[in-house]
C-alpha cells in the first residue's frame, strides 16, 4: 500500500503559497503610485535651496513624480539631476515600501564669498557655489583679480580662515593682486595685512597674531596703514 509523505505535501503547498503570496506582493508594491517628493535636508541648516526648489528638479525631470508607478522610476537618474545643481553636495532618492518618495540632500558650505566683476560663492571643498536667493552666507568677501577656473590660492585662504578663531572673527575680506599677492582686511582696524603667497602660512598666521595682541594691549592698533608678513620670522609695519 503506498503511503502518502503528508509532511511533503504540506511543505509543498506552503512553498507554493509563499511564491504566489511574494509575487502578488512584488506586483503591487511595483505598481503602487508614488507620492509627493518628501525633502529632507541633512548637515548645514541654513537653507540656500527650499523644498519646494528642489521638488523641481525633480519634477523638471520627470514631468510628474505623484501617481507614476514605483516601476516607472529611474531613482539613478533623478539622484544625478539633483547633484548636477551646483548648490547640492549630494544627493540621495528613494521610495519607502508605502510609496513615499524621498529625496535626502546635502547643501554645499561656503566659506567666501567672490565679488568681483562675478559674485559667487568658494565652498569648504574649493569648488564653486552660486548665490542663492534664499539666504546670503556671512562669509569673508573676496575682491581682487580672481579667476573662477583658479581658486587655489584664495581657497587655502578662506579655508584657514574657516578653521581658525581669531581669523574667523577678525577678517573680513580677502584681496588677491594681479600677481597673485594675497591680502587681508580685519575688522575695524585701517591697515591691510599683505600675506604675499601662501607658503609659510601657520607661521604669518601666527605672527600676525601675536602682532595684533601686542598693539591691542599698547593701544597702538590704529596708527598702522599696512601690515607686511612676507618676509620670515618678522612683522613689518608702516605707519
């Protein structure tokens, strides 16, 4: 008499139903409508984009996001929309089980701010950065000869600066000559700092530091038109 393995049987039908169930699963999450682009801003708080201009973007290029297919969504492609904005550092898209449609972004940070015949931002990677309409950084401003295709010189400047207590609190403008000579201009005080190139820096840094505590205490500060770190181990001064 052939005996029937029910054990097998029942395994079986258990495995068939969890295929059907998967699939039928798949098929309608694949074909559930996505909402609205939900933004969230991550890192820097100060918003140089709005939700709304980056829910643009995003529709900009795909005609409409609300009620399209999760299957119908190139996510790669609307990631490398968002991050080819030159306002965005990166970009993350995705859509939750629900069908909410997510972007996470983050903003660049500037660290200057260029203000010559262009008035652009320098962000804390040396790159460039438009202005935005939103919200105007308090950064240094950077006058001179600049060359947005060049920023070496002007970034390692505003990059010390950004790190740095005193500079952060004492400079406010950064001016490049023609020939690359790079001064500075401090907070309520007539004279230029004239950094020359940017070799040695920490050490000009410094000894501009302890320059500008020696005169604070003699309360000479003011009598100085120009202040000259070129040359080694020493302040130059001119009155």
């Amino acid at each position: 008499m052939l005996r029937v393995n029910w054990n097998y049987i029942k395994m079986l039908v258990l495995s068939v139903v969890v295929i059907f169930l998967y699939a039928f699963s798949t098929h309608r999450n694949d074909g559930r409508k996505v909402s609205e682009p939900q933004v969230e801003f991550v890192g820097e708080n100060s918003l140089f984009l709005t939700h709304e201009n980056v829910s643009k973007l995003l529709i900009q290029n795909r005609k409409s996001l609300k009620n399209v297919p999760k299957e119908a969504l190139d996510l790669n492609e609307l990631e490398k929309a968002l991050k080819s904005n030159p306002m965005i550092k990166s970009a993350e898209v995705y859509v939750a089980v629900n069908g909410t449609f997510n972007a996470k972004v983050e903003q660049k940070t500037p660290i200057a701010r260029v203000n010559t015949n262009a008035s652009y931002y320098i962000d804390d990677e040396g790159s460039f950065m438009p202005l935005s309409s939103n919200y105007s950084a308090r950064v240094p401003l950077v006058t001179g000869y600049v060359d947005k295709n060049n920023l070496k010189n002007v970034f390692t400047i505003a990059k010390k600066i950004q790190n740095d207590e005193f500079l952060k609190k004492h400079v406010i403008e950064i001016y490049q000559s023609l020939d690359k000579d790079v001064f500075l201009k401090l907070r309520q005080c007539r004279f230029l700092v004239q950094l020359g190139d940017v070799k040695l820096l920490d050490k000009k840094i410094n000894n501009l530091k302890a320059f500008y505590l020696k005169s604070t205490k003699e309360g000479t500060l003011n009598e100085y038109r120009n202040v000259n770190l070129r040359f080694d181990n020493q302040v130059v001064c001119s009155r």
